[in-house]
C-alpha cells in the first residue's frame, strides 16, 4: 500500500513538473516576439518626429507587426487549448463541404509554398463532406499544414486527400518524425520536454490543439511517419 502511494506521489510530482516546462515553453516563445515589438518600438521612438521613416526602419515595423501577430496566435493556441481541455469550447457541428474548406487553407499558405517551391495538390471531390465544426476543422487543417510547409524540403511534394475510409489526409515527403517521437507527438509537456532537448522544433501548441480539436468533433487524428520518407496525418471525422 505504502508503495503505491509513493507511485502516485511520483506520479503527480512528473506531471507537475511536465506542466511547469510546458509553462515556461509557452513564455518563452511569447519572450521572443514582445521582444522584437519591444526593440522596433525603441527605435522609432528615437526618430519620431525628426525625418521620414527609412526603408530599413519600415522594414523594422513590418518585423513587430509579424511579431505582434504571432504572439497573439500564440496566446490564442495557448487560451484555446485551455478551453478544450475544460470543455468550455463552443462547438457547433454540421454538415461541412471539403473541397472549399481546403482550397481556403491553402490559399492562406501559399506565399510559403511558392517560397519553398513546393507543390500541393487536392484528391478531393467537390461534393465531399463530413460532419463537423467548420472553423475548428479549418484551424486544425491550417496547422497541419503549415506544420507540412515547414518540415518539407525545397521542391517538396504535400497532398490533401480523402482515403478510401472518408478520412482527410495530409501527407508530404519532408523529414518525417522518429518512433519514439510520433508516441508523444501530440502531448504538450512531452513536447516541451523535447524541445528542451534539441529533438524537435516549434512550439508544440499546433498539434496539441489539432488533437484537442478533432476530439471535441467527435473524431480522432492519427500520425504515420519515418524518418526521411515524410509523414501523413489522418484525421476521422463522422460523415453525414
């Protein structure tokens, strides 16, 4: 008996400490940013007002606007993950078309597709859909991705398709996710852990939220990756 308090003592100990690293992981990630805002803001407060704005101090305020707006993303991801582990989330599901909703989510990553030169191509048919809340399927579709765009070589190859069981899948031919890694993909303190350690990059929200997402829409997301071959999301969602 004694050893088993002593289990469950260990037990809540490592994920109070989990919880801690990933608190400290998410502030560091907003340091950055408000730190960008910060320096770019000093340096037009010291030329307010004593000539116009150079192409170099414009360049400048582009930096903190991106800065501003990522730190909110962050804060977003960070609020809403919180609200998904609560429950608290407002969820409304319905019949959603697919094609449309991708084409949507593609649109908003194309300027990082061209820049990369990689291609996306779409096997999905136009009346396709499946039940769900549209913007959660949106942002999770959003931070897969992305997430793809980032991992995936120059002249690199990503595809969104329907497979034969009506699951959307999202697959490249990037640098793929070790075994041990895909075991705790999705879990936030294990991530943070990671990160720490050099394993991985990024900050570990993306995925977190995505699985937190298709879970409260009544469906799962899965991972399948090797390591130089690229991976492949694949999110189950009810159908109509």
């Amino acid at each position: 008996m004694k050893n088993m308090e002593t289990r469950k003592i260990e037990s809540e100990e490592e994920v109070s400490k989990r919880k801690e690293e990933w608190r400290r992981m998410v502030a560091h990630d907003l340091r950055a940013p408000l730190s960008n805002i910060s320096a770019v803001l000093q340096v037009i407060r010291e030329v307010a007002g004593t000539r116009p704005l150079s192409a170099k101090e414009i360049e400048l305020i582009d930096i903190s606007i991106r800065s501003g707006k990522r730190m909110t993303e962050l804060l977003d991801l960070f609020l809403d993950i919180a609200k998904l582990d609560e429950g608290v989330m407002p969820v409304s599901k319905k019949e959603t078309p697919l094609f449309p909703l991708v084409q949507s989510v593609i649109e908003d990553e194309v300027s990082l597709a061209q820049a990369k030169n990689i291609s996306i191509e779409v096997s999905i048919g136009e009346k396709e859909s499946v039940f769900s809340d549209e913007a959660l399927l949106e942002r999770t579709l959003q931070n897969l991705l992305n997430n793809a765009l980032k991992f995936t070589p120059l002249g690199g190859k990503i595809s969104i398709s329907l497979t034969e069981k009506g699951e959307i899948s999202v697959r490249d031919n990037g640098i793929g996710i070790s075994q041990d890694g895909m075991k705790t993909l999705f879990d936030r303190f294990h991530q943070a852990q990671a990160r720490r350690e050099g394993l991985i990059q990024g900050n570990g929200l993306g995925l977190t939220f995505c699985r937190q997402a298709v879970r409260a829409m009544g469906g799962e997301i899965y991972v399948h990756s090797e390591l130089g071959k690229g991976s492949e999301f694949t999110i189950s969602l009810p159908r109509p």
